[in-house]
C-alpha cells in the first residue's frame, strides 16, 4: 500500500449574507404552495369527513343494489351478486356473519345419498349358486382350467343356455353339457403311459435330476400298429397324473386330459394302485394288521389299504391314495426299510411288457 496520506473533500461553508445555491435538477416550488404537494398550506381548514356521506357512498356504490343492512352476509347483493342455485339463509342475529357454502350437484350425483332409499334385492340363486368351473370338474367334464377355456369359447351349456362368462355361477342341480366342440377337443387330448426308470422325478425336478417328461421322445415310443405316431402337440400341458419317487420304477401316467387327471388323484379318486415293495429288517408284532389299517402320516389317518407278503422279502400293497413317499413311510412305522419298489398297476391298466423306459400311448379301448 502506498504511504500517501488520502485526501479528504471539504464543502465550502456558506458565509453570513450569502445565498444557498440552487440544485439545477430540483424541481421549484410553486407558488403558494409547499415543498409538499399534499401538504395543505398553513391556514387551511380541515375537514372531517360526514359518516351519513360515506354511509351513501357505500349504499350507491357501483355493482351493488339494495339497501345496506348490518346483518348482511356475504352471499346477499351487497357483498356481490349471488350464485346460480344458492340457498337463501335464515335470519341471523346482528353483527354474526354467516357464510353460504353452495352443494357441488356433481359430487351429489357422484356420491347419491343412500340413507332413505330402499334395500338392495336379494342375490339370486345364479348369484349365490357354485361357479361353473367347479361344477364341471366335480362333476368330471374336464379340469377347472379346461372348463374356463371352454366357458369363454362359448361350449358350455348351463340347462340349455350357453354362457361365455368367466364366474358364472348355477344351482349344484344344474344340469352342464358340453358343445360337439369341445367334445372334440378332448377327444384329441392324449395320455401317455411310461415306464419310468430309477432317477427320474415325476413332478418338478429335483437339483441334479431330470423329470420323466424328457423320455417322452419319438425315439422312446414303443409302437404297435394300433398306436397313433408321435407329435410335438402332444407334449403341450401333458403333466404327470400322480407320484412316483425317484428311487422307485414302474407305470407313470403323464395326460392332457384333465377328466383323467381327476380320476387318478381327485380327491375322492377311487382308481386302486397296486406296487410290488421289496424290504428288509424285522416287521414288529401286528405290522401287518397296523399296515393294513392303522397308520398315519403328518398327523393324518391314512385310509384302509391291502398289503399282503408275496415271499419272505417282498410285500405287496394296493392303495387308494398316493402321498409323499407314502409306501417307505409306512414301512419304517412297522420296522422295515423298503429297498426297491415297482408300480405295476393304475386302475385296469397294467405295466405289462412294456420295457424300461420307453412309453406307449393310452389306447381308445383303455380305462382307468
């Protein structure tokens, strides 16, 4: 920074006798009057404003009509003109404001007030009935997934009406058939018998397994000349109707058909399954008799079963039901472990000669 010292400006001070000089950019003042244009000049009379002139003033004020009134509210002429479909408002005592607040017709239209109105009616029985689907799957047409696919194609007839829409519920009694159609479509449904070998799964594959669905190849069928020939379509929904582990052999049944589906492992599925069952170990007393009837399973009884020894190391069981490894489970109850075992036997259909591996179709003279 630099050392000399910073100069400081000094107004000339104004003599005695010497006029103040005039700013040029100043406006002058006016005769007469002030430095302040509002300002009254000195000697001038105020006057108070008249209350009656200014209760006037507010009376004949322009946009308003109608004599001013102290309980006068804000929906009246004198704080503005009034809505299209206002109320009118009571009386109200002096000094009380009330504020008019108008009802949206379209939120009343929107939002009907039900209070007063009459009860809906009863649901009727086509309300209040069983959905359609259910009816045809217990009653055996087809699987719920088949019946809707049929419902919306427009091949289901509830008492002779046809019905298109899904949720469609009828009486239990109705009476439910089906159009040629769909008739036809489960015609061309196929079922397919396997012998499946140890190590395949019957359902969803397990880590390191494959399910028997991937034997179901051309190279796999065994042909007879009655047999139709093998065709990608057949592999479409084609699903396994029942268990069968991967440590055991014997008849699968894989199907498109849901009727059959249902038959084999419904609920109420009667279809009798027999199994050859190899153990070893020491059946305890009355196994036998406990192994007939007499066992449950997950805290469940399990239904009457036949099981009868064939020789001294092998069993033969005749079930009803088919769950999770059932036949291993009862055996170890009783003493024994089963070491291999065959299903040779769903409903009439027999395993027969029908080689390891290889699957055959179901032949239109077949039932369960």
């Amino acid at each position: 920074m630099s050392d000399t010292p910073r100069k400081t400006l000094r107004l000339p001070s104004r003599k005695d006798g010497e006029e103040t000089p005039v700013n040029p950019r100043r406006k002058p003042i006016r005769s007469g009057g002030s430095a302040n244009p509002r300002r009254k000049p000195e000697g001038a009379e105020t006057e108070k404003p008249d209350p009656a002139a200014k209760r006037d003033w507010r009376k004949n004020k322009p946009g308003t009509s109608g004599a001013a009134s102290p309980d006068r509210t804000r929906s009246e002429p004198g704080k503005g003109a009034a809505r299209a479909g206002d109320k009118a408002l009571a009386p109200t005592s002096p000094g009380r404001k009330t504020i008019s607040r108008p009802r949206d017709e379209a939120k009343r239209e929107r939002f009907p007030d039900t209070r007063n109105s009459e009860p809906a009616p009863e649901r009727t029985n086509a309300q209040s009935g069983v959905r359609v689907s259910k009816l045809m799957a217990e009653q055996g047409l087809c699987s719920r997934r088949e019946a809707d696919e049929y419902i919306v194609r427009g091949w289901v007839y509830v008492d002779g009406e046809r019905i298109t829409e899904l949720g469609t519920r009828a009486d239990p009694s109705a009476k439910i058939t089906l159009d040629q159609q769909a008739k036809a479509t489960q015609q061309r449904q196929m079922t397919v018998l396997l012998h499946k070998p140890v190590g395949y799964v019957s359902g969803q594959p397990e880590p390191g397994f494959q399910p028997a669905l991937v034997l179901i190849r051309p190279e796999n069928q065994h042909r007879t000349p009655d047999t139709p020939v093998f065709h990608a379509s057949h592999l479409k929904g084609l699903a396994p109707a029942g268990r069968l582990d991967i440590d055991s052999t014997g008849l699968l049944v894989l199907t498109q058909d849901g009727r059959i589906a249902r038959q084999l492992i419904g609920e109420n599925s009667k279809v009798e399954k027999e199994y050859l069952v190899r153990v070893a170990g020491q059946l305890i007393e009355n196994g036998l008799e406990l192994l007939n009837h007499g066992l449950e399973l997950d805290g469940r009884a399990l239904k009457p079963a036949k099981v009868e020894w064939l020789n001294d190391d092998q069993l033969r069981f005749l079930l009803h039901e088919g769950r999770k490894r059932q036949i291993r489970r009862m055996c170890e109850l009783v003493g024994l472990r089963v070491t291999g075992l065959k299903r040779v036997r769903t409903g009439k259909i027999r395993l027969g000669d029908l080689p390891l591996g290889k699957w055959r179709y179901l032949r239109d003279n077949e039932t369960f």
